[in-house]
C-alpha cells in the first residue's frame, strides 16, 4: 500500500472538522533506529530507539501538525496563515501553505533563528519578519494580528497541530506493538510533549497498548518549566527550544505528572555533546533534537533513573542540516592535498 500522509493514515483517530481538506507532503511514517551501541555505551541492560523526526519533509517534526492545521485552514477557506518561530514552524508554515496555495507570514526574533531555518522558510515562499524581541514577543504579536484579522494562526496554540502531532505516538506504538517504558523528548514551546501524551492515551484506551513514563528536557538557559516560571531572556544553543513561555506549559506539566516522569534541564554541553554521540552513531540532529537523550543520560548517571530491561523511545525533532552552524565553526578544515594517488595512498593508509 501506497502511504499516503498522516491524515490519510491516522485522520478516524484525529479530531478535525469535516471541513477539513487535506494538505499533505506524505509527511510522518519516520523511522524508528534501534540505537544497541549507544544503548550500550550508556550502559546497556536496556532497548533503545529514536524516533528521526529530521526525515518529515521540511526536515523536522512540525509537519505532523503543519498537514493538519494547513488542512484545516484550507478546508474554510482561509487565504493566509501566520506563526510565531525559532525557526521549524516557519519551515513547516510556508511549505505546508504554498502547497495548499495560501499566503505565509512568519514572525521572528532577530538574530536568534539557524539560518537553515530561515532559508527553508524563504525557499517556501514565506513573508519573514524579524522583530527586535523573544520568540515569546513574537507569538503575542502573532495571536494579536489572527485576532483582528482573517488570518489563520498556525502555531502549536491551534488545537488541530496537536492533533496531527500525536500521529507519532501512534506510530511508535504499531511498530513496537506497545508503548515503550520511557519516553524522552525536547521541550521547548511544548506542543510536541502535550500531543504524544494525548497520542499515547488514546492508543491506550482504543488497544491497550500501555502508556510510557516521560522525560521532557529543557535547556539550563531556557528552562521555565523547570525553574517554575518565565525566563525573559532564554539562552542555549538549541534555538529550537530557546523559549521562555512555553504556550502549552501547563499540559506539559500535567503530561510528566500523569505519566509519573518529569521534565528536566541539561546543560548546552552536555546537548553539544549527545548531538557528537549521536552522529557517532550514524543519525545528525540539531543540538535542540539532542537534548532528550541528553536528559536521559543524565538521569542515568546521576541514579534517577532504573533502564534495566525496558524499551526507551527517544524523539530527535529535527535534522542536522537545520542548524549545522555549531559543526561547521568547530571543525577543522578538510585536508587539501595534490590529485596524485601516491600522496591520497599516504594519507589514507600510510603508504609511501
């Protein structure tokens, strides 16, 4: 069978509008890569997948939502649609919007989104505009215009993201057969946290497929969930996470809660670090996508928690080539050498 999309495979479980008119890039079906020698190097005794939400189309979880949104925006015939981003939503937007032929504002805050983002967002066709503010001062704004004007709001504050969002819940559950026993993710603006909690659920209570206990993890410089409340000036290198007032906050706090997990902060280094592991690896992240894990590990050696003998599912929200600015500031430059074999013999296997 041909996949067709997140709605054509998921839409009797979503809880969209019959209005809806579906606006797909076949986005969703990402696979699901056993890690054993990462479990290993963490420890071992346990399973250890990622869930590499870097292959959706515009190269990152929020098309799960975006095919939804758009879809349901286009189906009461909306002409334009507008968010608030660190960069992926943007993406999302205009691709999902140029498809569906709707016109795309985005708003940004200057100087603090990838410039793999921004390009996405500009290839698709996007109006950008940068703001001297936060991202939480640009989704303000953004709820602001919607209101006044005939606009779609397309962020995670639009119920129908979360619900093509948790399409990826159910997609871990039928590939495993059940919910795994962790489940470790990013929290950022916390839509994405909120919608696999209410995926899981749901999955639950129609197969009894088990619910997982959840690690959600933020970055030290932008950790309001953790701290207990808002930070002004969120800094971390994970710019798809540099959020102060997360829009779905108290949902990703009562998801933790009723799931008996927590949500947790690490540091840019040790975020840094597990993006080098997992490429190691053979799966490239952007730092934000890394944090999960990097939370997990964490916990791990710090003896919070017990994996011995369970199935961890770790969530890598976007690709590396979304924020490659880290890698490419830190590595060396290739070697250059003459197109003669002799020299490309020594330098590959020592030979003289």
């Amino acid at each position: 069978m041909i996949y067709q999309g997140v709605l054509n495979r998921y839409g009797s479980l979503l809880d969209l509008p019959a209005h809806t008119t579906p606006v797909t890039l076949l986005e969703g079906n990402t696979p699901l890569i056993p890690m054993p020698r990462l479990a290993e190097e963490l420890g071992g005794g346990f399973e250890l997948y990622v869930k590499y939400e870097g292959l959706n189309p515009t190269g990152s979880f929020k098309d799960r939502g975006m095919t939804a949104a758009i879809s349901e925006a286009a189906g009461r015939g909306a002409k334009a649609v507008i968010c608030a981003s660190t960069g992926n939503t943007a993406a999302s937007a205009a691709a999902y919007a140029t498809r569906a032929g709707m016109r795309c504002v985005v708003i940004i805050p200057r100087g603090k989104v990838a410039a793999g983002k921004l390009a996405g967002a500009i290839a698709y066709g996007a109006r950008v505009i940068q703001i001297d503010g936060s991202f939480d001062d640009a989704l303000n704004l953004v709820v602001e215009v919607s209101n006044k004007h005939p606009i779609a709001l397309v962020n995670s504050l639009n119920p129908y993201r979360l619900e093509g969002q948790k399409s990826g819940a159910f997609e871990i559950c039928d590939v495993l057969g059940s919910a795994p026993d962790w489940f470790c993710l990013p929290v950022g603006n916390a839509g994405n946290i909120t919608s696999y909690w209410m995926g899981f659920r749901q999955y639950n209570a129609l197969k009894q497929s088990g619910l997982p206990q959840i690690l959600g993890v933020q970055a030290e410089g932008s950790a309001p969930l953790v701290l207990g409340h808002p930070v002004d000036h969120p800094e971390t290198v994970a710019t798809a996470i540099r959020i102060g007032r997360p829009a779905r906050g108290e949902q990703a706090l009562e998801a933790a809660e009723q799931s008996n997990g927590r949500i947790i902060a690490v540091s840019d280094e040790a975020i840094l670090a597990m993006q080098k592991r997992l490429a190691a690896n053979g799966v490239w992240v952007e730092p934000a996508s890394a944090a999960g894990l990097a939370g997990m590990r964490h916990d791990l050696e710090a003896g919070k928690i017990d994996l011995k003998g369970k199935r961890v599912v770790v969530v890598c929200t976007g690709h590396g080539m979304k924020d490659p600015d880290i890698v490419a500031k830190q590595m060396e430059a290739p070697t250059v050498l003459p197109a003669r074999l002799a020299d490309i013999e020594e330098a590959v296997v020592g030979a003289k």
